[in-house]
C-alpha cells in the first residue's frame, strides 16, 4: 500500500472547495466509473477558447491526477488575482478573457485506487481481478481499468489494428483493449464529453519519460510540431514523433477533429512513480502545462 493516497475522493474535496473558493471555478459529473464513481470535470474561466487537460487513464499512474489538480488549484488561484507564477499582467488578462480550462483529473478512479489500496476478498470481483492479474494479489502495476480493459486502448482509431500489435485478447492488467471501442464506460464517457465542448486542443497526462507525443498518423495540423516544440523548450521533455501507437485519446482526439493533441510523458523512472519525486516532477510539468494553455 502507497504511503500517499491519492484518491478519488480527493480529487472531490479539491473540486468542491475549488468551485466554493472561486465563482469561476465549476466541478461536472460527466460519468461513472465501473464501480460507480464520479468522472469529474473541473471548469476554471469563462473564455471562448476551451483547453482540455486529463491524467490518470492509467491505474499506476495516478500521480498524474495529483499533479493536475496542483495545476488546477493554481490556475484558480491566478485567476482569482493571486500572482502564484509571476505572469505579465497581459498573460493573466488573456488567461481570464479568452481561456477556459477543463480538467479531467482522474479517468481511471478505480483502477488507482487498486493500485494505491489493493482489494480484500470480500471485494465481488476479487478472484477475477486476481486472475486477470496473473494470479497475483499485488496490483501495484495495474494499468487497467476494473474490468481489465486498458482504457487508453479504447478509442476508434484504427482499434482493430492496436487489437492486432497488443495481441492480448481477454481482460488484463494492461494492453487489452477491450471487446470493441468505447467499452468501457470511463471511455465512452471522454468521448462524450469531448464531443459535446469540441474543445481548441487536448492533452492527456501519463507516466513516464518526459517526452511529447504529437502526432497522430499525420491527421495532426501543421502546428502541431511547432506547439510541442515550444512545450519542449520551456520544460526540457522530448519532443517524439510517434509511430506503431494506435486508439489512444490523442490519437482519436486528432483524427477526428484535425486539432492538436498531446500525450505527455511525465517524470522519469518506473511506473508506478514515488510520490516523494511529486516536487521535482511538478517543477517541469508546470511550465510545460502553463504555455500549453497559454498558446
């Protein structure tokens, strides 16, 4: 068990004192997990431009939720006149005139609190969860949602072909990508919830090797390089041009809206990262997220 949990629950008691705190901070049920929790989306502005930031489709890598909802409270906090990064005056202005910011901070709840919490047998579905594990009761490197569907496996782009590479057909800890797209309902709800704001672009935090991925196919726009250039130099990731990678949320996210879309690769090490590098890994996803919405 992780000495530091960060779970679902936490991620509400952040929403709702954020929405309290700030009247242009709102928090959204766009879903339910498998065991039913809430998907929640985090709204902070009122601009016309709408970015879209996410973490944790992964299990073992919830420290991304942690890292967003950092962001998040301090995205509130500047918004709300509070000079937390040092920005020039008609940053912030921009920020609060024409951006508005929806996180999703936890896609997967219940596959991070497996990894954080492990499962009792008195858990329903505890003897399959073990033997999709593998036979084994330690869920630490659990990727999956509850149900043993990857859910970054799950979107139409060319699912049948990430079918064939991943080449695991039945639920798993990680790589299965279910018995047809949007499965699951965690992912059919961010394919919902996208669709519905249609937002300017997309980016999905993961775990690990501090590196950009923004290409999809080449159904990205020309600026797509440019952006995560830019991304690249404030934080010191890589940019990569990625082949070989198929039904992902940014490889959907491009190929059907021809916008940029990123999957971004934070900390360095093994998944699941500790969370006592949460400091020095926030120190370069910060910049890098800030001129993502800055852009």
């Amino acid at each position: 068990m992780q000495e530091t949990l960060f779970l679902n629950e936490d991620v509400a008691a952040s929403c709702s004192q954020l929405s309290y705190q700030y009247p242009f901070v709102t928090a959204h049920v766009i879903g339910h997990s498998v065991m039913g929790k809430p998907l929640l989306a985090l709204r902070c502005g009122e601009g016309e431009q709408k970015i879209h930031i996410n973490a944790a489709f992964h299990g073992n890598e919830w420290i991304t939720s942690a890292l967003l909802m950092r962001f998040m409270n301090e995205l509130s906090a500047t918004y709300g006149g509070i000079d937390v990064w040092g920005l020039e005056d008609h940053q912030v202005a921009y920020l609060r005139e024409e951006v508005t910011v929806w996180a999703v901070p936890m896609v997967n709840p219940d596959g991070a609190e497996l990894v954080q919490c492990g499962i009792h047998e008195s858990h329903p579905m505890y003897h399959q969860l073990v033997h999709n594990n593998g036979g084994s009761a330690d869920f630490s490197n659990w990727k999956s949602n509850i149900r043993g569907v990857d859910l970054n496996d799950q979107f139409p782009a060319y699912w049948d072909e990430e079918c064939a590479r991943r080449g695991v057909f039945e639920p798993a800890a990680s790589d299965y990508p279910g018995p047809y797209p949007l499965s699951e309902p965690e992912a059919a709800a961010m394919a919902q919830f996208t669709e519905t704001l249609r937002f300017k672009q997309v980016a999905a935090l993961h775990t690990q090797g501090e590196e950009i991925y923004w290409n999809y196919r080449n159904y990205e726009p020309p600026e797509a390089q440019h952006i995560a250039a830019r991304l690249k130099r404030v934080s010191g990731y890589k940019a990569i041009k990625l082949t070989g990678s198929d039904a992902g949320y940014k490889d959907w996210f491009i190929k059907q809206y021809r916008k940029p879309g990123f999957t971004i690769e934070a900390g360095y090490g093994r998944t699941p990262l500790p969370f006592e590098h949460f400091e020095q890994i926030y120190a370069k996803i910060q910049p890098l997220l800030l001129e993502y919405i800055l852009l």
